[in-house]
C-alpha cells in the first residue's frame, strides 16, 4: 500500500516532518512520522490541534510537556519470519484456526469483548459505532492497507453455522510492510494461550507465502510483549500517540 506523504514546516519555513494522513477515532491522525527536524514538537502544538499523532517516544514526551495528551505508550517489534519459533500445536481441542473471511458483524463479538475495562488497551466506545467505523473500514482495507492471506480466525466447534468467532489475527499489507493490527480472542468464549496459538498460525502462513518480517505495536505493560517475544518478535522502538 502506498500512500502521499504530507510535509509539515515549521516556524522558520523549513519543513519539521513529514507524515501520512488517516482518522482515529473521527479525528484526524498523523502517523509513520519522518525527517523530524527540531522544530517538529512546536509544529505539531501550534498547527495541529485537535489531532491524534503517533510519533517516536522522545518526541511524544516533548509534546506531552506542551500539553498533549497521552493515549496510548507502545513497542513497535519486528519478527523475521525465517527465524520465528511457531508453537507445535495449531489450535486447542474444542477450536479451529480458518482464514479470515468472514463479515465484520461475525467478527465484531469477539474483537469488541477482547478489551473489556482493565485491559490495557481498553477505551470505552459505543459497540455500533466501534463496528461501523473502526471494524468494517479496519477489514475493507481502509485503516492500514489490505487483509493479506494470512489473517486467521479462532472458531469453536460444535457452534452453530459455519463456527462461532472466538478470536482472530489481522495481518495487514502497510506503508511499514506487513503489519499486525490485531491479537484479539473472547475473554468468556476461548480458553488461555489461543491468541499464541492463532499468531503462531499466522507467522507460519506469512513465512509460506513468501514473507520475510511482520511487525506490530504492543501497549507499555502489555503482558503479551511476552507471547511475541516467545514467538520471535523483537522490540526495536518505542512510540507514544497523543492528542494534541
């Protein structure tokens, strides 16, 4: 996926960053911040209130200290799929791991219930207006950029139709390469260790259709920084999106 970078300048002129340009949450969001200049942090505060940026750590702080507000603190890690550790078993008794195709409203149960209030990455939203404008725009490939292949789905056996969703991995095809946007299981719904399972799936299914590194972000204090590292994941940065 390839999208036009926007330049930002600063006071003097010169350009302070450049970035791509998306919605998060109704507000407008810049992310994949580049070619920062020192002036980038006074930029952002003067000519983009109202907007959500997602930036490098140092630069987040320096926004903070302008008055921003921090929405979220995280990892960026990278797995090289060559390398990756996949666990032996693909799915638990009871559960299969199939593509990704099904609707959004047959997903959304399960993807909605995965952060309830104590979850790290837990924010209290409307569930009609998380499916309408997060879910379906995040699976038609208007978010990150297409589902790739390997995305998988968690669904249990015996339900009713084609399997119950009880949890899923959405790999997408980004402007950073392959990227994770999800790790989501059903809290009540799926037993403990699923979601390892489902990305181990995930990462072999990349690696066999030619794949050479996938990356995604996980929340400060996230226990499940442990799950990918197990996996093979490798933290490489840090980030922070704040609200100006």
């Amino acid at each position: 996926m390839t999208e036009e970078r926007r330049r930002m300048l600063g006071a003097d002129g010169v350009p302070a960053f450049s970035y791509l340009e998306g919605v998060r949450d109704g507000s407008p969001w810049a992310y994949a911040i580049e070619d920062i200049g020192p002036g980038a942090a006074d930029a952002m505060t003067s000519r983009m209130p109202g907007w959500v940026v997602s930036v490098p750590a140092d630069l987040g702080q320096a926004l903070l200290d302008r008055g921003a507000r921090l929405l979220r603190h995280m990892n960026v890690m990278l797995c090289d799929l060559p390398s990756a550790r996949p666990l032996a078993d693909a799915a638990p008794d009871g559960f299969r791991i199939v593509p990704c195709d099904r609707s959004p409203a047959e997903i959304f149960p399960a993807w909605f219930a995965a952060y309830p209030p104590g979850h790290p990455d837990y924010r209290p939203r409307d569930g009609e207006k998380a499916l309408e404008e997060e879910l379906v725009p995040l699976l038609g490939g208007e978010e990150i950029g297409p589902l790739l292949p390997c995305s998988v789905l968690a669904v249990r056996d015996g339900s009713p139709g084609m399997g119950e969703v009880v949890g899923g991995v959405f790999v997408h095809d980004s402007n950073r390469g392959p990227w994770i946007a999800d790790v989501f299981r059903h809290p009540d719904r799926s037993p403990r260790g699923l979601g390892a399972r489902m990305l181990s799936t995930a990462l072999a299914r990349a690696a066999e259709g030619g794949l050479t590194t996938i990356g995604l972000v996980v929340t400060k204090g996230n226990p499940a920084r442990r799950v990918y590292e197990r996996l093979g994941f490798q933290a490489v940065a840090a980030t922070m999106t704040v609200m100006i």
